[in-house]
C-alpha cells in the first residue's frame, strides 16, 4: 500500500500518521509538503492529519483548503483515490469541498482533549472494514472547533444513505456535534473525515489498541 501524507504549516500531528501508516503498512508514507501541485499516479492512500494549519486563523481549515497541494488531492479523489482526513484534516476536506457540512466552535467554546466513544455505524468503508457495525471504540479528541453541522437536506441524505460513518455514544460527544456525528463519508465512498485521532490509539504505549483495526481496514481495503 503506497501511502501520503500532506503537511501544512502548523499542522503537528504529521509525524503521528505517518509512523502509524508506517507500523500497519510496513512502508513509510510520502511526506508531500503543501506547495507541492501533483501527487504520485500510483498513491493508494492520501491522508490529511490533524494539527492547526496555519494557527487556524481565518476558519479551522479554510487557508489549507486553497494550498496548492489540494488541487493535487482533489483529483486523486475524482480518480477514486482513498483520502482521510483527521480533526484539521477533516476540517480541510469540508472547506475544499469534498466533504458536505461544516465544523463549528464547540458548543463549550472551550478546546477539549480527552478520550471519547464511537461506534461504527457503517462497517463496510475502507476505514472500519475490520469492526462490525455498531461495535465501540475508544479515541482522543483534542480541538476548538470540532462541532458539525449540516443543513436539514444535507444532514438527511448522511443518515438515509448511510454515510454516518462514526457517532459519538454514551455522553462523550465533546463539541455538541448535531446527530453525535464524529465522522461521515463522501458519497463516491472514497473520501472519509473524523474528528477523532485513531493514529493516537493503536499500540500498548497509548493505553489502548481500540483502533488499531481501522488501519488495518486501510491495509485490507
């Protein structure tokens, strides 16, 4: 599986992706700095990991979204190319376009870090393959503006088409996100964003392996 990771000034959780890709794929991802305007044809994957792309001024997102590098990701994405995008990464996708929605401050408007519980409401994507629909994960937040929003139309096509890929349960919706959504997936099925960092939560040292199998759905995908 030939992998990339895109890195944007601020973004901080690249290192992180990137050796969690690195530990499920047995290959080191590209690292594909954000001035870059083409990607590699044969790219299985690209991933847009979390961080504070340009401190965040502007919206969560919105300066990353225009960076020359995106042009190059949203053709991969036409072309079927499997793209991920984490926390800012996901907050990047929606302001590109490829993802429907908007995130918004949180309903605290305060910054959370701390662990929540998903459950997998669609188990047939490339990301949650290896899980069953309905099974429970643990995963850290941490984010201001992690509270998505959808319009009544838009929000109902997500839920009737099954593109509600992660929710939160059991109390842990830490943004007021509406429907508890935490992660959805673009209609083509080849373009997913989350809020949560599953990179954060795959080995011993990290307290707990809960997502592990997402990235060996990728592999297996």
């Amino acid at each position: 599986m030939k992998s990339a990771v895109i890195v944007f000034p601020g973004i901080n959780r690249d290192r992180d992706m990137a050796m969690a890709l690195a530990r499920f794929t047995g290959r080191a991802p590209q690292m594909v700095w954000q001035t870059e305007t083409e990607l590699a044809p044969d790219l299985d994957l690209v991933v847009l990991p979390g961080g504070f792309s340009y401190g965040d001024y502007l919206r969560c997102g919105a300066i990353a979204a225009r960076a020359p590098v995106m042009a190059a990701v949203r053709d991969a994405a036409r072309r079927g190319v499997k793209v991920l995008g984490v926390c800012n990464g996901f907050q990047i996708l929606i302001e590109a376009g490829l993802l429907p929605g908007a995130l918004m401050r949180n309903a605290s408007l305060h910054f959370v870090c701390r662990r929540v519980h998903l459950r997998v409401e669609n188990n047939e994507t490339f990301l949650t393959r290896k899980l069953g629909r309905g099974d429970i994960v643990q995963a850290p937040v941490a984010h201001g503006d992690g509270n998505y929003f959808a319009e009544p139309a838009t929000l109902r096509a997500l839920e009737d088409e099954g593109r509600v890929v992660f929710r939160y349960v059991d109390g842990t919706n830490p943004n007021g996100s509406i429907n508890d959504i935490a992660g959805i997936i673009n209609r083509d099925g080849n373009v997913i964003g989350l809020m949560p960092h599953p990179e954060n939560m795959i080995e011993g040292l990290h307290g707990r392996t809960d997502c592990a199998p997402l990235f060996e759905s990728l592999v297996s995908a």
